[in-house]
C-alpha cells in the first residue's frame, strides 16, 4: 500500500511541473520517501523529479508499455516509499492521438486507483473557474477529482473570489499559488532545459517550489488525500522476472550508457535490465570522456541535445574515433534519436563519430507523436518482425533518412522506413521503452559476448 496522487491540469502550461515538483520536494524533505513518476514518455521532467526526490523519476506511459504495464511499473518504482507523486501529461483527458482514453493522464489515474488534484491556470478568471472544475470532475465518474490547487492567482482578492466560486462545486481547493516566474526553469526548442546541464540552478529552482508549496498549499490535506488511495493489487514488475541470462556466468560483459549534459535522456529501467541479463552497467560522458569505459563490450547512446553542444562533441577526437572503432568491431550498438545524430558523419557541419554516411542538421520543423513500428532489419535489438510502440521528438533531420538496411518500418501516421542497421549498430530516432519487450535487453547482451 502506497499513498499515490496523480497531479493533473485542464490543458499544458497550466503548472503541473510547478505543483508536482514542489510537493515532491516538499514532502522530501518533510522526511518521507517519495516516489516520483511521469505520465508519458517525457525525459526532462523526470530529471526535476529525481532532483526534488532523490529517487529515479519513472515514466509511466500506457501506449508505449500497454495499459496492463502501468500498475506494475508503479509499484516497482515505489516499492519501499510513504508516498508517490505521479505528474500528468498535457490535459488530464489527452492521450494518444485518435485512440480516446490511451496513454492519458485520466487512464493512468483509473489504473492507478490513484485521486487526482487538478491544477488550474486561474489568471484570467474567477468565477469560471467552478464551471471549469465541474466539467471535468463529472466527465469520467471513474476519474477522482479529489481537489484543486489555484495555479497563477493574482491577488488576495482574487484568490477569494476563486474560493467562493469554488465552494459551490463540491471540490475542495487545496492550495493558491500567486505568479512567481522567477522560480520557472527555462525553456528551449524541445521544452524545459534538462537538469545536466544546469543542476547548480536547478538544485535552487526545486528548494523554491518547495518553498512556494508549502507556503502556498495544505500539505496535510493533499496527503490524507494521497493515503485515500484504495490498496493497488496485482504484480510488481521486476527485471529479474526475465530469464536468466547470463547471471550466472563469471564474466560479466561491460555496457557503456552515455550520459551527460548532452544524452541525459534514459529511463531506468533500461540500465536495470541490462544488468538484470548480466551486464556491468557503466555511464560515461561524451563530453568529457576521451576513452570508452575499460573493456566496453556494448554501447547504448539515448536522447538528448547533441545539437546544442555540437561544437563539444566534435572536439573530442579521441572518443569519436574510439566509438567508430567499437561500431566498426562489430559490437552491439543501440542509438536512440541523440545517439543516431551523433554516428552520423556530421552534425550542423561538425565532425561526429562518422558510423553512417549521412549527416544531420537542425531543422524549423518539429516531429512529434506516438509510432508503431516493427524491425525491418535483424540487429542487435531486435529480431525481423519485432513490433514495438515508440516516440519521436525531434526538430532535427538526418539524410538520408534511412540505411540500405532499415531499423524499423513504421506504420503510422504515415509508412515509411527510418534508421540504420549496420553490423551490430542500431540506431534510429524512436525512443522505445524495453519494459514493453524485455527480450531487447537479454538479446543485446548476449551479443555482447558473441
């Protein structure tokens, strides 16, 4: 039993990360242990998450895991916790474009027999604001609106008009936040700016929304709400579920996980199922690490923003051409949107790791949505015919798009082929979650001592 709340909004931009970033940090450091988790496969988010709670932030994605998935990627995450504080995605009702319900902030709370609180942008209303919290507490009776914080409240008179409106809906207000745009983190083409690359200012921005919180909400309140929560049957997920692998061999095959300012972007339960198929998990950095970790057997690139430190990248030879060496041996290699950009040949004219020839470059255009996809090309990933559910997010173009043996085929919204097999490299601009097919992982480490 975990007393659990989802933190929700009417629309984006509302002040979900505010909220939920402050309660996380707030009830933290009021000495309970937090779980923090995402709904969606957002990776920026859950580095605020980790830094207010000191605990991995977790997504918590219905389209590309599987509805039956949630639940238990729950409990794993908050497995030993007093409370977990889930954040939603855009609206509370959005999901999954034309697939209703899928992959929502509304379904993941129905999954999670979990209460919602609703954070509503009150800057331009007042008396609205109870037609508006009506509307969706009595959308989805299955859904718990069990209260309201005032987000963006502009005055104590304004906060009392909003009080009294909202007195006559049922829902209980559980907080009002004035404007306070001084603690917002900043913004840039793909969203907030990740904590790698700005933790002194980050570790500050957390302490003040936790400070804002707590002055500004009743924290009492919100966790007796939080401890409501009905007890959440069913499985834990766990890595160690999955065949055995290679646990019991005595050579444990080292796996690289780039990491850093420019590839912050990975969701933990990658890492825990490699090591759970018996590999030695190591992280480096491109940006200042000259050599692969010693004896490097297999190499994962995730997202990130190689574009931004491009010029970084580019300069440093020595792991450039360690990277190429590796690709070029024969290794499993899987790169994932950052990672493809930078095997290519260049990035915005500057020299990367040179695995495909092709280049990339920053683009005007933005490409965003959910994927279906399936493996077009045997690799170290995934056999042909693997279906799997992925993201892409992106203002970048690689040309060409696609190798003479392609990654994935996708299907939807339009079909085409994207990404490179080549030798033992994997490399594509789809992010996947692996929870959704564990065999990804026991695959690629078993290539690792091919």
């Amino acid at each position: 039993m975990v007393a659990r709340l989802v933190v929700a909004a009417p629309s984006s931009g509302s002040g979900k990360t505010t909220v939920a970033t402050g309660l996380m940090a707030a009830f933290s450091a009021a000495g309970l242990a937090v779980s923090p988790h995402k709904v969606g496969p957002d990776y920026i988010d859950p580095g605020y998450h980790a830094l207010a709670t000191g605990r991995p932030g977790r997504n918590l994605d219905a389209y590309l895991c599987g509805p039956e998935m949630v639940a238990p990627l729950f409990a794993h995450g908050a497995r030993g916790c007093d409370l977990a504080v889930v954040e939603g995605v855009m609206g509370l009702y959005d999901g999954a474009s034309g697939q209703g319900e899928l992959a929502s902030t509304a379904q993941v709370a129905k999954l999670l027999r979990a209460p919602v609180v609703l954070v509503v942008d009150a800057s331009s209303q007042s008396r609205s604001v109870a037609a508006l919290v009506h509307g969706f507490a009595s959308w989805d009776p299955e859904v718990r609106i069990g209260g309201v914080i005032l987000n963006k409240v502009g005055s104590a008179r304004h906060e009392a008009l909003l009080r009294e409106a909202l007195d006559e809906s049922g829902v209980p207000v559980l907080g009002a936040l004035g404007r306070a745009p001084q603690v917002q983190a900043p913004s840039r083409h793909l969203g907030l700016v990740p904590v790698a690359e700005r933790r002194a200012e980050a570790v500050e921005s957390v302490a003040a929304l936790a400070s804002r919180v707590r002055e500004g909400c009743d924290l009492e309140a919100i966790l007796g709400l939080a401890r409501s929560a009905p007890v959440l049957s069913g499985d834990t997920w766990d890595p160690e579920v999955s065949p055995d692998g290679l646990k019991g061999e005595s050579h444990r095959p080292v796996v690289a996980i780039a990491g850093g300012a420019a590839f912050s972007f990975s969701y933990a339960e990658h890492a825990e199922l490699l090591a759970a198929a018996g590999a030695d998990v190591v992280t480096f950095d491109p940006l200042h690490d000259e050599q692969l970790p010693d004896g490097t057997a297999g190499l994962v690139i995730g997202g990130g923003f190689p574009e931004v430190y491009a010029p970084e990248l580019s300069a440093n030879e020595p792991l450039r051409k360690a990277v190429a060496e590796l690709a070029l041996s024969g290794a499993p290699v899987a790169a994932e949107c950052a990672g493809l950009l930078y095997l290519t040949r260049e990035l915005d004219g500057k020299p990367m790791c040179g695995v495909f020839d092709a280049r990339a470059r920053m683009s005007e255009r933005l490409t965003l949505g959910y994927r279906e996809a399936v493996a077009v090309s045997d690799s170290a990933l995934a056999a042909v015919g693997t279906r799997m559910r992925g993201h892409e997010f992106h203002r970048t173009v690689v040309e060409p798009g696609a190798g003479a043996a392609p990654a994935w085929g996708l299907h939807a919204p339009e079909r085409r082929v994207e990404g490179f097999v080549q030798q033992g490299v994997h490399a594509s601009y789809l992010h996947t979650h692996w929870a959704a097919e564990p065999g990804i992982a026991r695959r690629f480490v078993e290539r690792c001592t091919a």
